[in-house]
C-alpha cells in the first residue's frame, strides 16, 4: 500500500532522526519514479528532510529555503496526502510554526510527522524497532556522525559524475563551434 522507501523514510525521520538518510532513500525512489517533476510530494518530503538537517545544524538560511519551497509543494497537493497517511492541515500548520521558529532563532527541535493511518504507523512502529531505533526520540545534538554526515560520505560518484557532464557539455560545444 505504501511504498518501501516511503517508511523507510519515516523511520528515519522518527526513529534515529538521520534527515541525510531520510534524503537519500527519497531522492532515490523519487529518480526512479518521476525525475521531471520537481513538484512531486516526493519532492516535498525530500525539502523538509533537507530543512531539518539544516536547521539542527543551525544553518538557518538553507532550513528556511528548503522548509519555504516544501510548504508550497505541501500546499499544492495537499488534498493527495491523505493518500500517504497524514494529517495534512497538521502539518502544514506545524511546519509554518517551524518556519516562524527558524527565522525566529528558535532552537532545534525533533517533531513527529502527524501520520493518521493506524496501519501505516504499526508498519513503521515495526521497522523502527526492527532497526533498534527508538521511534520519536529526540534528535542527539552531540552526535557529530549524524549532524554533519554531508562531511563523511563517499562523493567519488558524485564527482564523477560531473566530471562526466563537464566532459559531454565540452564536445557538444567544440562540435557546435566547427
């Protein structure tokens, strides 16, 4: 009924709050499924990962960015979420306070996603305990593997990868010039 790596996304952002992982197993699925559209509700959860791994890192400028543009994506389909087990007006009022908090200077704070289907909720409760995580615990702001995680990943395919589109936009430009 739900995707996989839709819960597997909700267990992350509730069980051990790793909002970078929550970010790769969404874009992820989300490439697979419907890469163009940048307004996907895919796209939202993706921002609001983005926003909270910003926020707990005190980096206000990129939280309220990417937090602003999934309000408008929320808003846009927010009729569809009901469709993905949550609350959507919940929601998008705690994520407008979450956006006056950010510009206000308030601190980080962990908050749960609103879910109101009781089946998809066992499923994560399930996951979540399957993973040893601990579901709605609070965010450890002392654990530096999982608050700056940008800094330890591998990038080697990244960067080959643009290395690679450097390399294309070239030819096409030295064909275009003969």
């Amino acid at each position: 009924m739900y995707p996989t790596a839709y819960i597997q996304y909700l267990v992350h952002f509730h069980g051990d709050r790793d909002y970078f992982e929550c970010h790769e197993i969404l874009e992820e699925y989300w490439k697979e499924l419907e890469v163009k559209d940048k307004q996907s509700i895919w796209v939202g959860f993706i921002l609001l990962a983005v926003s909270n791994y910003h926020f707990r890192r005190q980096n206000k400028n990129g939280a309220v960015r990417t937090l602003a543009k999934a309000l408008t994506i929320f808003r846009a389909g927010e009729t569809s979420q009901h469709q993905l087990g949550i609350d959507m007006a919940k929601l998008l009022l705690l994520l407008e306070q979450r956006l006056i908090d950010i510009q206000n200077d308030i601190p980080y704070k962990s908050f749960n996603l609103p879910i109101i289907d009781k089946s998809l909720l066992k499923l994560c409760l399930d996951a979540t305990q399957a993973s040893g995580f601990i579901w709605g615990q609070d965010s450890n702001l002392n654990q530096v593997d999982l608050i700056d995680r940008h800094k330890l990943r591998d990038r080697s395919d990244v960067n080959r990868e643009r290395q690679l589109a450097i390399a294309k936009r070239k030819q096409k430009e030295d064909r275009d010039a003969d």
